[in-house]
C-alpha cells in the first residue's frame, strides 16, 4: 500500500452528514486534506482551483446546477479536471439504473449511507490503490445482474443488434429498412429472430433486455 496520504473530497448537501463524514476522515492519519463542497456549484468552483485530489466521495441527490442534475452527471466533469481521481458514490440509493450509470460513468465504488466508519475508510483505501469498494447490497446486485447478463442460447448477429440499436433510437420498421438499405420483410425476419434469442415477445422487451444484456 501506497505510504503517501490521500487527499479527500466529499460532495454532500447534507450538511451534517458531511461534517460528520470530515471529522471521521480527519482523524485518520492516512489522509491528508480533507474537501467538503455541498452543491454542484461550490463543486465547479472547487474544480478551477489548483488542489490535488486522490479520491471524491460523491453524492448522488445534489440541488441541480446549470445542464447537471446529479452527482452522476458530475463524474466526467471531475475526471476530466482530475484524470486519475478515484471517485466513490456514497449515497441512500441502491437501485441498480444508479449503480450502473455512476459506473459506466468512471465510479470506481457504490457505498451506501449508513456503513460504518471502518468499511468507509476501508473502502477509500481500496479505491486508491486502484481496487473497487461496494456496499454488500450494491455488490449482490452487481453481481446479480452478471448472472442474469450471460448468454445461453444464440447469439444476436451484427445485423440483428444494428436493427435493435435504431429500435432503440425510436426507428420505425420502414425507416430502419431504408437506413440499412434491406427490405421491411429482412426487418420482420430480424425481429423475430431478436425476440426468439432473447425471450421477449415486445420491441420495448428486446430493446430493455438487450440494454441489460450490454447488447446495445
């Protein structure tokens, strides 16, 4: 384990939490400076100054400023000022559309508000030192939705998933055959085969499984 001191910032609007979250933090001789910001807006400010940051504990629930409404959509805007930073949800939410979205976004953990002081600590060591760090219910759902991803029966062809894909943009039928250049019945064949592979018997159906599945 690395021996220099991480330096903290946590993005909270509750204002307790966060104090309570910084005295915790500031008492462990591992860390170095602890940030607190409570909106997007202070977190923008935050972000033009010259500070090093090793790893941000980030809320989801933030009051909305200018085009970003979360801390979710905070995440690119912080990695593009701090390519290395590691950044840790920590959040009431456990449902698996924020789970995956703070992910596929660059979060490198998922806590849950309520883990006690030790996992909290724990887990901004393990995402320093470039592990992953989650809450048991986030990881059940992690892993959950693993399980229920795999592939079983046959695959969808390329032309099959691009039918899907413009589906998924609000395509019509004629539209995607003249967007692919191949007739409506090719599109019909396509559907069918989409819904017989993936169990489904709707559009709306393929389009959410295969979004699931990391298809489209």
């Amino acid at each position: 384990m690395s021996l220099s001191k991480q330096n903290i910032l946590i993005v909270e609007d509750d204002l307790l939490f966060a104090e309570n979250l910084r005295a915790i933090l500031g008492d462990n001789k591992k860390f170095g400076e602890i940030f607190v910001k409570n909106n997007i807006e202070d977190l923008f400010s935050f972000l033009k100054e010259d500070e090093e940051i090793n790893v941000v504990l980030l809320d989801i629930k933030l009051p909305s400023f200018r085009d970003i409404k979360s801390g979710i959509e905070c995440i690119p805007v912080i990695l593009d000022k701090y390519n290395s930073v590691k950044i840790l949800m920590i959040t009431v939410f456990n449902d698996d559309e924020k789970i995956f979205s703070s992910l596929k976004a660059g979060a490198k953990g998922y806590l849950l508000k309520g883990e006690s002081d030790d996992r909290i600590i724990r887990s901004i060591n393990e995402v320093a030192e470039g592990g992953g760090a989650f809450s048991p219910g986030s990881a059940a759902k992690i892993v959950e939705f693993f399980d229920s991803s795999r592939i079983t029966g046959p695959r969808l062809t390329d032309p099959e998933i691009e039918a899907l894909k413009l589906f998924s943009d609000g395509y019509t039928k004629k539209e995607i055959a003249k967007k692919l250049f191949k007739s409506v019945h090719t599109i019909d064949s396509h559907i069918r085969h989409i819904y017989e592979k993936l169990h489904v018997n709707s559009k709306a159906a393929a389009v959410k499984t295969a979004i699931k599945k990391g298809l489209i």
